[in-house]
C-alpha cells in the first residue's frame, strides 16, 4: 500500500512532515487503571502548561493554527484535534476514556502537544493520500451509518474516495475508527522541522514503545516531508 502527500501540501507549509507508523498484530484492551492515570498524568501537564487565555496564542498550538491558515482552513470553525483536547483539559474537563490504544495515543499527544491520528488498517482498501478533495469523495461521519458528499478543494487525508479525516487535522471518519479488536493500525502524525521537530521525534519513540510494550505487536515507522512525499508499506 502506498501513503502520499500531494506536494501541495508543501508548497503552503514547507515545514510540515508526517510520521507514519504501521502497527502490526495490536491486542488492544479496555483501559486499565494504569492507561488513564498515564492520560491523567498528560491532561494535569498540559493543564500547567497552557492557559485558558492563551491555547490560541501558545506556540505549541499556534504552529497548527497557522499551518491550517495556510491551507485555507479555518483553525477556529474546524479546530485541529489536539487543540481541541487541550481546550477541553484547560477549561476543567478530562478526556472520554474510549479503551487502551485511543486513551494511551491521546496521552502521548498531550504529552508532546501533536497531532496524533490512529486508523483501523482492515477498514483501509486502497492507497492513502494527503490531498485536496475532488468530486466523489465522501466521508462517513462518526457514528453514522450514512456516507455525505464533500465539495471539492477541501484538504483531507483519504483512502481512494473514502475520506479519513477532513480539513486536514479536523474530523476522523467512522471508517477506521479504533475498537477493541483493532489490530494493525496507521499512526499518522503530524509536526514540523525546525525548533519543534523534537516533538515528532518523541512522539514517535513513545508510539512505537506502545506498540511493543503495552500491545505486542511490531511496527515499521517512516518519515513523509517535502523531500519524500510518498512511502510504501
């Protein structure tokens, strides 16, 4: 299977790069105590670290806010999902628990404040792209049983026609969504060279421990940027 993202996903964002982890054989499990006292752990750090007046502001957050600008996406009508789940921790709130392989990801995104996806590989029937949508795509919402049509020129992660997430960093599809008895998985991880490349760099290590540690199972990692805009699997 391949992964691509179009190049014009780098020609508004040069500094934008995917990690892309391919988990094989996951036994996944509801959530031990110990997998919500580690997102417990992420939730109080991310609490400490940014403010209520400032989650738009904190570079942490602004670097996806920007970059979503420059894909002609509104950062505040769909916000990214790890702005979302700070500003739902900052506010007072905790995450839902979901189970073990969807708490234990948020933590590792709230640790390193970056955006972490997870995709069902057996929902995933053709090559993976990063791209602007184009007429026949559609998306199946979370927890919908019915498929929607998406205009044109919006910015999405897809599988053929079948959209994943839309604009960009946003929304996940039902299709793909993590259960109990998901076992291969796509990690795609979005973050930046430069000052905060670190941060992909440590989330990565942590997923991949995850992987092999709590899951038992095995995994190939790779790295999608301007200069090697497409993997195979």
């Amino acid at each position: 299977m391949k992964y691509t993202v179009d190049s014009w996903v780098f020609e508004k964002n040069p500094n934008v790069c995917f990690g892309i982890i391919i988990g094989k054989n996951l036994s996944n499990s509801k959530t031990t105590s110990s997998d919500s006292k580690d997102l417990e752990i992420s939730e109080t750090f991310v609490k400490n670290l940014i403010s209520k007046d400032t989650i738009k502001t904190h570079p942490d957050i602004a670097i996806y806010r920007n970059a979503l600008k420059n894909a002609n996406i509104n950062p505040n009508k769909f916000m990214n999902s790890v702005e979302a789940m700070c500003k739902r921790v900052v506010k007072g709130g905790s995450l839902p628990r979901i189970n073990a392989l969807v708490d234990t990801c948020n933590a590792v995104a709230l640790r390193e404040i970056i955006s972490l996806g997870a995709h069902d590989l057996s929902d995933i029937n053709a090559d993976l792209e990063v791209r602007l949508s184009k007429e026949g795509d559609i998306f199946l919402p979370f927890g919908s049983a019915e498929a929607e049509a998406v205009p044109p020129n919006e910015l999405v992660f897809t599988s053929g026609n079948e959209i994943q997430t839309r604009q960009w960093l946003w929304r996940q599809s039902e299709l793909g969504k993590i259960t109990l008895e998901s076992s291969d998985i796509i990690f795609q991880l979005v973050g930046f060279n430069g000052p905060t490349e670190h941060k992909l760099s440590n989330a990565m290590k942590s997923v991949e421990q995850l992987i092999v540690n709590r899951f038992g199972g095995i995994y190939e990692s790779y790295i999608v940027d301007s200069t090697t805009n497409s993997i195979n699997f």
